[in-house]
C-alpha cells in the first residue's frame, strides 16, 4: 500500500500550475543573489490531486468513525463551520487593514471574547494564543506579571499535580519558573497534605485541570484553590476539559484566576491532523490589564442609528504579544459559528451528553477493565489496559487490536499515574449504537486476551499498515526524502 | 442544531444503566453552590440562520478579492491553486489529530514527511519539524534553542530591527523571565553589517529577516561568518515564497531557518491560522521543539512514517522539554507542502518572479512622482519603502475611494519612519492596478 513520494512522481519539465505572462516592463534579477538550484517536485495537477488523495485514504478520522482519544474531545466537526471560515469576506481579509475597514471580523471576535467569560466566569478574555499550550505559556507569564507588578519578585515555584498533561510542566520552564510536583491521593484528587507542604511565599501559582486527567471532578478544589490563595499564590486552570463543564460551573466561580480553553477541543473546531488549534485565555479582574496585546474592545459606543465602533486595545500593562497579527482568526470564526448555532441551551446539552456517554462506557466496562478511581465521571474516565492472568498483554496491544474492529483507540500512557493507562472520551456526538459497537469490541478483546493472546500481540492485522519500528526510526534518522548522516564530518 | 443523537429512549435507557434518575445529577461532585449559573447566551439557531448572519457580518469587511491589495508586511495576497483548498477538505485530513497511531495515521505523516522534505529543500538546511504556530513563534523557539546550546552560559541576542516588528515582540514577550539581553533593534537603520560589532562572547543567537522587513535582500554571508567567529548561531527569518528566486539561508552559513508559511498556499484569514516554518542543521536536531516524523518500516516490510525523537517533546520529557507545542499547525503545513507540490520547481520561481518584477515596475513609478522617493538602496524582492509627501494614514484613506488597499503605515513601529509607506505587490495584482495606483497617488498627494 506504499504511495510513492511526491518527489518520486517528478519528472524534469512537468508543470502542475499555469501561471500569466509579465505584463510589466521585466527588472534585471539582483546579481549574486539568486538562487540556481531550486529542487522542488516538476508533477501535473492531477498527479498532486490523486497523491494527495490516496494519502488522505491511509488516514482514519473523526469522519471515518468514533475516535475516543481521551483529553483530545474529538467530537463531530460541523461542516457549516468549514463553509462559514471560507466566506471570501472573512477568509480575504488582511491582518493589517485598518480595524474600521474589518467590523465584521472584530464584531465577531468581541462576541467570541464576550461568551467565554460568561461560560468561564471570567472579567477578560485574550483570543491570541495559538493552541492549548500556547495559552499556559501566556497564563504563566500573566501570573509572573502580576507577581512582578507587585514586587513579589521571589515568587517562582508553579504548583503542578503529577497527573497534569506535559504541556503544564514545560510551559512553566518555558516562563523561568520552577516546576514543583504534587502528587495525587488515593482517590485520584491532589494530596491536600503535600500541597499543604508547599504553600508558602515563594508560590507563584498552582495548575489545576478540573476535571481532572482522570476524567474526576476535583473533590477538594476549594480546599485546593483556597490553601493557594491563602499562601498569595494564584490558580491556573488547565480548560482543556471544558467539555465537561459548558453551563455546569464555570471555573472563575471556583475561584480559577486563569484559564485556557481550547477551541479545538470543546468548540468543535477540527485537529486537522495536528492542528491548527486555538487557545484563548481567560482571567479574573486582577488580571485584566496584563493580558496579551490586543484585545478587542468597543472604542466607540456609538447609538441607535451607528452600531458600535469595535478596535484592537492594548492592556495596559500587557506581557505583550505572544503571536503575530490577532490569533487564529480562522479557527475562531469556526468555534464562533457552532456556539452561536448552540446556543446556551445546546451548549449545556453537550456537558450532558458528554458526560452521559462517558458514564455509560464506564459502567459497561468498569467489570471487565479496572478502573482505578471508579465513581461518576465527568466527561471522560480512565481504565487500565492490563490483567493479571493475561501477563503479556499492554495497554498498547489493546489499543492496536482495537483498530482491527474499526476504531480509533483511547489515548494510551497518558495519565501517568495510571498503569497502562487507556483514557477513554466518547464526546457528546456519539449515538448509543457507536457506543455499544465500541463496548462490544472491548469486551471481545478482554477475551482475546486471555484466549489468544498473540492476536493482540500481533495486532493490527486488518489495517494497511502493520506496527511501525520506532527503534530503526529514532537510530537511523530519515527526516526528509535524502539520507540523513547525524555524524557528517562537517556537522560536528 | 447540537450535533447530539440521543433519542429520549437512549436517553432513558443509559442513564438507567448508569443509574442515576436524570441528567443533573451526574454532577453531584460538584459544589452546590456554584453548580448550574444561569448564563447570558444567545438562544439556538439554525444552520441555516447561521449561513445568513455570518454572512452578513463577512460582508461588512473590506476584502481583497474587491480591492487592489498593496498592503503586506508579514502577510501577502497570492494566487492559491485550487488544489490546495480541495485537498484541505479531505475529511481524513482535517477531522484526524495528531498521528500518534501511525498504523492508522500513514496519510498525515507522509505528508509531514514531504512538507519536512520541500521545507529542507526550499531553505538549503538539513532538517525540519512538522511545524510551529507562525513565523513569529518559530522565531522565539529558536531563540530558546540557542540559549539551551549555550547551556545557559550565554545570555544575550542580538536581532535586527528590520525582523517583523510583531515578531520581535514575541520573542521578548516568551524571554521575559529568562534574564535575556536584547540588543541591535534599537534604531532602525541598523544594518546587517553594523550587528557584526555587537556579537561578543555573551552572545548565543543573532537574527536578521530576509528580506527584510523593508523589502531589502542583503548579502548575508560575513554576518554568518562573523556569528560563527563569535560562536552564536546564526538565523534567518525568511520569506519562504522569496526563496524560489534567492539563494537559500543553508548556502550562506544560516543554523536556523524560520519563517510564515503564509505565502505558501495559505488564505490571509486575517492573520490566522499560518503555519511556522522551522529548519536547521543536523547537529541541533535533538535540541529542536516540535514534532519530528521519520521514515521506517512496518512489521511487513513496508515503508511508513512515525514521529520520531519524541523524548524532546513535552509529553515524555515535560519540564526538560525542548518545548512546549504539542497542537501545532497540521493541516496549514500540509497546505504548503501541497502548494509546493502543484507549484513546482518552474511555478515557485515564476511566482517569486513575478512579484519581483512587478513590485519593481510600481517603486519606479511612484518613485517618479513628484513628493514620493523610493526609500530602499538595496535591492529588494517584492515590498518597497516610500516616503510620502503626506501623512500614510491619510492617503490610505483617500486610497480607499479607488478600491486600492494602500500599503503599512511603518510610523506605527517605526517613529523615525513617520510618512514612510511599506509597499508589497504580488503576482496577483496587474499592470492596470499599478497604474491606478499611481494615478491615485497623485492625486492624494495634489489635493
Ligand atoms: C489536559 C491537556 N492540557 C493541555 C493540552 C495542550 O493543548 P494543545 O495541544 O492545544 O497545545 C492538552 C492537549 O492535548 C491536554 O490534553
């Protein structure tokens, strides 16, 4: 099933674009500065169409079938939301073109901005931040500002649980802030004795992800968020299981000082295989003046016959930008049309098919999968991929196998402080006939396993491609379509 | 419209295995007090009534399909062949995530493989990731890659002041807790070859744009070798489109290569999302952020992909990481490998070629109207500076009455530069709208 690369297709003087004649009097090109190689791919239009084609085939997505990948939300992605983002009127406009000539975009976004911090409990929100992890890297440096401003300068040790997702411990290093892990107790909540341990001036902030990693809300948040306020620390919320919580409770009310959500989780905006995303972030009135530069805000109120004149705001005391231009207009013009179709009937209705979903494929596995901290999950649970009397069997081979029946396995490994972790969101966009399919496969692969094992071991055998070896990947570096020599003479 | 299947029968039917009487109280974990807000959101609407808002609120936006767009400055108005947006809305590519189960993933990582290859190859270096979020992060992270290669014993930068003005701004932003020194971008007409006497022994990075932000193409060469004597690292921002005529960064000594893959494929969409390109040499790869995919076999013998040194990564490493991305900008990179690929070795270089001549044609002309000067003495690729005879954002608005979207008004970050015009012209503007530009110009510069 291997389709050739692009630049195997290539043959000298093969052209896939027509492109017009100069109709400019022609310039001499600078001398000494171009270029005389440009090895690029020569191919028709037709052979890109079909490459690109059969390349997107060897893929399985959200649209091919349920995709449980826990923390991810991988629910349904409208398709209005991709028509709506190609409305030559929003998809042809330039970041820099006066902000009066662009009301339509900036309407829109102050509208994003205005219905976060209503589901958020938030004073402010900041559209800028790229992604998830872009947004703790821009709470972070918010929450050192504000330390900062006030001349709290010994403030650097960030709080983090230990079964807070990669991104918490790295964009806190990313700050210049210290990492300090706090474990989590037997119910999978954080251990209020060693988070007591840690409370004290030189506390910068805790990250909290409510519900947890474990799919569990946090039973003791407000003991949690009340000993970190008490030591003058501040609460970073990790939002990326909002889904949870749309019209539930909203994390500022707990007492969240800052928050990101992601639109691409909870707002329905695709993964596009990776990306793009979209991590807004929100905070509490203390923090408003140090948000990212700009905002959007209203510069003039105007009145009944001249609607509000909307512009770019720079906080006052901002820790700057964290991105070209003004976020990713595209992603958020996606979440903006699904939460105005919701609405905030529909957008409650999600927390609770979420959550339904999830607590129906918990209690129909819970017999057969451990579940670890086993009570009413939220809107995802974790089990472990692993039995005693079936000793060779992993998470992993449960994950493949599962591919066998037509299914996008659970996020695996994740979090670490499950063994053979397998976390498992269904979405609210799953009907119960996907769910009982997915619950069927799971229980005749519990019986593989001890049955038949090596079908495990040996899996996946339905799909086009078998188990990569990673090993000769990592060793033998192939980055791009030549060679790579990490121990090149003249690359030392 | 809520995208929810459930039937009151399914409904019914779970929560009763579930075991709990109705819906609320699936929440009794959380504290009572703050449970259910009534929150101030619009009501529902249909998909339908959706389409008509959403297009009515497009249409109060100028566009520049309806105008004639000069305006660039880190964001450009090229052709996009139809191929791009169609293989964009493949449903297998854009509604699939992260390919951490390659199995089942071979599509998506195949591509990044071949956006890593054109990437390489475009920019003459050895290797690239699978992405950052835009050119203006890829910047910071290169900065960040520099100082852990220094192992902190070096700690100051030195940038030009002709690298985007947002980008440099990010890169202080992401340094801010690092104890950094900035320095090279306090005044404007600081050259290249002026950077050559600030790299010292402290220095772990010197970056320069090229072109620069005001169009210019330098020769690059002693500074690479002035940042290797002084052992910095030495990075180009670049134009990716540019570098279908000019020498690549690899040939003049560049470690790192970043940029905006914008101009590759990618609608303006005001701003976002684009994709960050990031290349360097062989022996920084394990110091580099982001995803890397490689090539392998599988259990029969096939040729596949899969992500590969992942021990850099956030999610093994997490407060060691090389960084924190972990969403980067898929299916944006999969835009300019697609470009790339339909563009060709002949297309890229006739677009570059294009914009360079016509780009040209338009500085000589308004260069010949009385009150306007062509700012640049270098040569420049396709965007030019102007000193106007009145104040930018006033002409600009005049422009607006011809349908011309005039250029960046550089006195916003550059207050020397108060009246200086930046002006970007592309493949997709003709010789007509030139002249109207000029005709338009002055008259501005009349009345
Ligand atoms: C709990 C959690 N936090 C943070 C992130 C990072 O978000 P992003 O990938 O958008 O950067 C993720 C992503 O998967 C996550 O699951």
């Amino acid at each position: 099933m291997t389709e050739p690369l692009i630049y195997d297709l290539s043959s000298p003087g093969r052209k896939g674009v027509s492109l017009p004649a100069v109709d400019v009097p022609e310039t001499a090109l600078p001398e000494g500065l171009v270029r005389k190689e440009l090895p690029l791919p020569e191919v028709a239009e037709n052979d890109v169409v079909r490459h690109f084609m059969r390349l997107s085939q060897l893929n399985y997505s959200v649209d091919t079938g349920f995709y449980p990948l826990g923390s991810c939300t991988m629910k349904y992605n409208p398709k209005v939301n991709e028509d709506m983002a190609r409305l030559p009127g929003f998809a042809l406009t330039h970041p820099l073109q006066d902000p009066d000539t662009a009301q339509g975009n900036l309407a829109l976004m102050y509208a994003l901005q205005d219905w976060l911090m209503e589901i958020g409990g938030f004073a402010a929100v900041s559209l800028q931040p790229a992604a998830g992890a872009h947004g703790e890297l821009t709470g972070i440096l918010i929450i050192r500002a504000y330390h900062q401003d006030r001349g709290d300068k010994e403030r650097k040790k960030i709080l983090i649980p230990d079964s807070a997702h990669g991104t918490n411990p790295a964009s806190t290093t990313m700050s210049g802030m210290d990492v300090i892990e706090i474990p989590s107790d037997a119910r999978g909540n954080i251990d209020l004795d060693e988070l007591k341990k840690h409370c004290d001036e030189r506390v910068a902030g805790l990250m909290l992800t409510n519900p947890n990693t474990l799919g569990l809300f946090e039973e003791n948040v407000q003991e949690v968020i009340g000993l970190v306020h008490g030591c003058g620390g501040l609460i970073y919320g990790d939002g990326a299981n909002m889904n949870a919580l749309l019209g539930v409770v909203r994390p500022g009310d707990l007492g969240i000082d800052v928050l990101h959500y992601n639109l691409h989780k909870t707002f329905s905006t695709p993964h596009g295989g990776g990306g793009p995303g979209s991590g807004p972030v929100g905070v509490a009135e203390k923090l408003v003046d140090f948000l990212p530069d700009p905002v959007v805000g209203i510069v003039d109120e105007g009145d009944e016959d001249k609607p509000p004149l909307y512009g770019f705001i720079t906080p006052v005391k901002s820790i700057g930008r964290v991105k070209a231009f003004h976020g990713h207009f595209g992603v958020i013009l996606r979440a903006y049309t699904y939460m105005r179709m919701l609405g905030k009937s529909g957008l409650r209705a999600v927390s609770d098919y979420a959550v339904l979903n999830a607590n129906y494929l918990l209690a129909k596995l819970r017999d057969t999968y451990k579940v670890p901290f086993d009570r009413i999950c939220m809107h995802e649970f974790v089990a472990e991929g692993q039995w005693d009397d079936a000793p060779d069997i992993h998470a992993l081979d449960i994950a493949k196998r599962l591919m066998d029946y037509g299914f996008h396995p659970p996020t695996n490994y994740f979090p670490l402080i499950v063994p053979e972790a397998l976390m498992i969101e269904p979405t609210e966009t799953e009907s119960k006939e996907s769910l009982d399919a997915f619950i069927e496969a799971m229980l005749a692969i519990a019986k593989e396993a001890r049955e038949d094992p090596d079908i495990l071991k040996s899996a996946p055998h339905k799909t086009l491609f078998g188990r990569m070896d990673e090993v000769k990947a990592a060793r033998q570096l192939v980055l791009c379509c030549r060679p790579l020599y990490l121990d090149k003479p003249d690359n030392k | 419209m809520t995208y929810i299947p459930h039937t009151d029968k399914d409904r019914q039917e779970m929560l009763a295995v579930v075991g709990v009487d109705g819906l609320d109280d699936l929440y009794e974990a959380i504290p009572e007090n703050v449970r259910f807000p009534d929150l101030n959101l619009p009501d529902p609407i249909s998909e339908m009534e959706v389409t008509q808002e959403l297009q009515a609120l497009s249409e109060a936006n100028l566009e520049v399909f309806h105008t004639s767009c000069f305006l660039g400055a880190g964001a450009y108005n090229h052709f996009i062949p139809s191929v791009v947006d169609h293989t964009l809305r493949r449903n297998e590519f854009y509604t699939a995530y992260t390919p951490y189960q390659p199995e089942i993933s071979q599509g998506t990582l195949q591509a990044i493989f071949e956006y890593q290859s054109l990437m390489v190859q475009l920019t003459g270096m050895d290797v690239s990731n699978a992405s950052h979020y835009d050119g203006a992060t890829a910047l910071a992270e290169a900065v960040i890659l520099a100082l852990n290669h220094h192992r902190g014993k070096r700690n100051k930068i030195v940038i030009s002041p002709a690298i985007h003005p947002h980008y440099r701004q990010v890169v202080r932003t992401y340094t801010q807790g690092m104890g950094l020194t900035i320095a090279g971008d306090e005044k404007y007409e600081t050259e290249p070859k002026d950077l050559v006497k600030m790299l010292d022994e402290d220095t772990a990075l010197v970056a320069v744009q090229y072109p620069d932000f005001f169009g210019n193409i330098t020769d690059l060469s002693a500074l690479g070798e002035a940042a290797h004597a002084s052992g910095a690292l030495f990075c180009v921002v670049v134009n990716p489109l540019a570098l279908g005529m000019l020498v690549p960064p690899g040939d003049f000594g560049a470690d790192i290569v970043v940029g905006d893959g914008q101009p590759l494929g990618i609608s303006l969409s005001y701003g976002g999302p684009t994709v960050g390109i990031f290349t360097t040499k062989d022996k920084y790869v394990r110091k580099m952020a982001g995803r890397l995919v490689g090539e392998t076999v599988d259990n029969r013998g096939q040729r596949g992909y899969v992500l590969t040194l992942t021990p850099r990564e956030q999610h093994i490493r997490r407060d060691k990481a090389t960084s924190n991305i972990c969403t980067n900008q898929g299916l944006m990179a999969l835009a300019s490998a697609v470009y790339l690929s339909v563009m060709g070795k002949q297309g890229l270089r006739k677009v570059a070629e294009l914009c360079y001549h016509k780009a040209h044609y338009t500085a000589e002309r308004i260069d010949a109207l009385k009150g306007f000067t062509l700012w640049n003495t270098h040569p420049f690729f396709h965007e030019f500076v102007v000193k106007c005879p009145r104040p930018v954002a006033e002409i600009n608005e005049r422009l607006l009455e011809w349908d011309i979207l005039g250029g960046y008004d550089l006195g916003q970050e550059y207050p020397d530069l108060k009246d200086h015009m930046l002006i970007a012209v592309t493949e997709v503007i003709a010789k007509a709208e030139i002249d109207d530009l000029v005709a338009a110009l002055e008259e501005v510069s009349n009345d």
